[in-house]
C-alpha cells in the first residue's frame, strides 16, 4: 500500500475523497486533512514522508502542492476537480467525480511524466509466448544501455514464476524480488540496494521462483517505480505473456512497450493478441513496437509482418543460436558478433528516439532487414 496524504477543504468533499482512495485499494491513509491545513500541518504530515497526496482542488491548492513539492521531490501529487488551471507542481489532474479506476490508471500515468521529467527511460518487454527470447533481448538492451550509454541502468525480473534471466546470468540475490515485495508494506523507506545484484554494469532486481511468496499486488511495482525514481538513467522491465493486475501500472506508465515474438504462425497470431490487449488498455500506437526475434531472410518481410500485424513498427532481430547459446552456457551477454552490433544500436535507438529503424546503423539494415524503405519503393 502506499502511504498517502488527504487534503480536503471541507468535510463533505473529505469523505468523497477518503471513499475513492479506500475503494482504489492501493493507498494506506497516513492523515486525512478535512479542513484546509496550515503550513505547520502540513510540515507535520509531510514528515511522515508520504509516497502519494491525494488533494482536491481548491483555491490554495497550487500553493500547497508548491510547498510539498520543494520539500518531497518524491512524493507524486494528484489533484482531483481541477477546474481552472492546473497546480504546475501537479503530477496528475483528475475532473471532478473521477472513478477509483480513473484513480487508478493516473498513478502510473504520473510516474511516467515525473520520469520524463527527470530524463529517465522506462522500457517493457512483454513476450508473445515462452521460448520468444524476450528475456534475451531485454537483458542484452539493458547491458548496451549501461556499457555503450553510460546509463544508470536497472533491470527489472517481473516474470517472476519463470525468471529465466536469474538462470541466464548465473545469479542467485540474497533477496528475491518477491520476498521483497513480501516486506514492502512493512517498510518505511524502501531500501533498494537489500535486493539489487549487479551484472555486467547494470543493477537487477531478479526472481527467484519462489512458489511460497505473495503475488503482488498493484501497489508493489507502482511503489518499486517510484523508490527507483532519480536514482536510473534506463529502467528495462522483463514482463511475463500476459498483463496482470500487478504490471499494469508498469505497463502504463512505461514510455516505450515491446511485444517480443519469433516468425511461426502460433507466435504471430499470439503478437496480434498482446497488442489487442495493450489497444484495450488504451495504450497509444506510436508507443507500441513488435520485436520479430530470430528473423530470417526467407521469412516474411517487415512490411508483410506490418500489414499481418496491423503495426507499423517492426524491428527484426537474426537468428543466432550458436552466439546465444554460448552466452547462455558462460553466463554473459551475448558476445562480439552481428546479434550484439544489433543489440547496441537497438538500445541506441531508444535513447536517440529512433523509432523506424531509419536512424540505425549500416550493419543493422545490412544484416538483420530493416527493410521500410526497399520495401516501400517495391
């Protein structure tokens, strides 16, 4: 849960706002202001160093949430009723009888823009079915990000039944992603660096298979999210088949999604399936892409894949498995070759806002058919 200030500036409005954020289900109330607060009120709730001010919109409104964000850079601000203009300090506005999934669906939507905001790159992964080397591209991205980039980088184990990363890097953390989770309502300020281990310059917070842990909740990742806020340059998520209740804030509040899948009909027409369900959660098409992994030159073509899957953007990544392989078996990324020169100037391309593929380099459009622009003249 995610501990959360009310400011409201009479009772009514109060109640309206205690029975939204209690029928939400991810906020824990640390003060409940059904009055308009003074300045040392609020220096007092703000002590307690809420995650989340949930306030209505009033005539000093603005200036509250001015104070609170000078003092609490992390805390996230949504203000509910805005009529006028918005508070600059905002995160989020929500009209005037928003629902608890309205509520909802701002949280990661406000994670995104403070992201943006400080300049860092949220990523998803979600993979079309098992065995589409989702996890591979995610990871080996990650690594290129951090080495080539010099970004900060946090990779995230979200498949938490399966965690293939934690077999393909050799790694076993002390605190698995879901014990971790298991303590999180438990924590006041949430130590990051209990469950992180480090792999090839970047930071992972890894799975473990644990069948005796928790499932998380929604709160879980929305609050892992905002503790790893200014702290990462990138932060890559390895999302399991199927968006759940729980990585649906993460899926939302992400800036770039990837729907990771191989050339064989069962793989496409599971893609065609990701992608119905991102359309249903109103995620925008320009902030969609399919990876076509293991992509060779007798398969169909980027703009038959396009035209299959009703998605413009189609990167394709080579088949490789001896080079995998091997990466597998040494516990490293994926080594000097074709397939690692792709993988460099993919996550270059994230960071450069390459999103054709027309801005990556010759080796890529010479060995792994990107091929927008031949096909187009055809």
């Amino acid at each position: 849960m995610l501990r959360t200030i009310l400011i409201s500036e009479s009772a009514e409005s109060a109640g309206q706002l205690r029975y939204l954020a209690d029928i939400c289900g991810i906020f824990r109330v640390l003060k409940d202001f059904s009055a308009l607060p003074s300045s040392f009120e609020i220096q007092r709730a703000i002590s307690l160093e809420p995650e989340v001010v949930l306030m209505e919109s009033f005539t000093e409104s603005a200036r509250l949430a001015e104070m609170i964000a000078a003092q609490c850079p992390r805390t996230l601000i949504l203000v509910i009723g805005g009529q006028s203009e918005a508070p600059s300090a905002a995160d989020a506005v929500l009209s005037a009888g928003a629902s608890a999934e309205e509520l909802f669906e701002a949280m990661p939507r406000a994670i995104g823009k403070r992201f943006s905001s400080r300049g860092c790159h949220l990523f998803s992964f979600l993979p079309a079915k098992a065995g589409s080397g989702c996890s591979t591209i995610a990871l080996n991205t990650a690594v290129h990000l951090a080495q080539d980039l010099g970004h900060r980088v946090l990779f995230v184990d979200a498949d938490l039944r399966s965690s293939a990363v934690t077999a393909m890097t050799g790694l076993k953390p002390a605190i698995g992603l879901e014990s971790f989770f298991d303590q999180f309502d438990n924590m006041t300020t949430i130590d990051l660096d209990k469950a992180i281990v480090q792999w090839e310059g970047i930071d992972l917070l890894l799975g473990t298979r644990s069948m005796d842990a928790g499932i998380p909740s929604p709160a879980h990742y929305i609050r892992l999210l905002s503790c790893a806020l200014g702290r990462f340059d990138s932060i890559v998520v390895d999302l399991p088949e199927l968006v759940n209740p729980a990585t649906l804030g993460v899926v939302r509040a992400s800036h770039e999604r990837f729907v990771v899948c191989t050339p064989e009909i069962p793989s496409l027409l599971l893609a065609e399936q990701r992608l119905s369900d991102l359309d249903r959660l109103r995620v925008l098409d320009d902030q969609v892409g399919v990876i076509v992994n293991r992509w060779h030159r007798t398969d169909p073509s980027p703009k038959s894949l396009s035209e299959i899957l009703d998605q413009p953007r189609i990167l394709t990544f080579p088949n490789d498995y001896r080079t995998v392989q091997k990466s597998f078996a040494d516990c490293t990324p994926v080594g000097d070759s074709p397939l690692a020169e792709a993988f460099r100037e993919f996550a270059g391309s994230l960071v450069n806002g390459s999103r054709d593929g027309s801005g990556f380099g010759g080796t890529l459009k010479r060995f792994f058919g990107f091929q927008r622009a031949a096909d187009s003249v055809a």
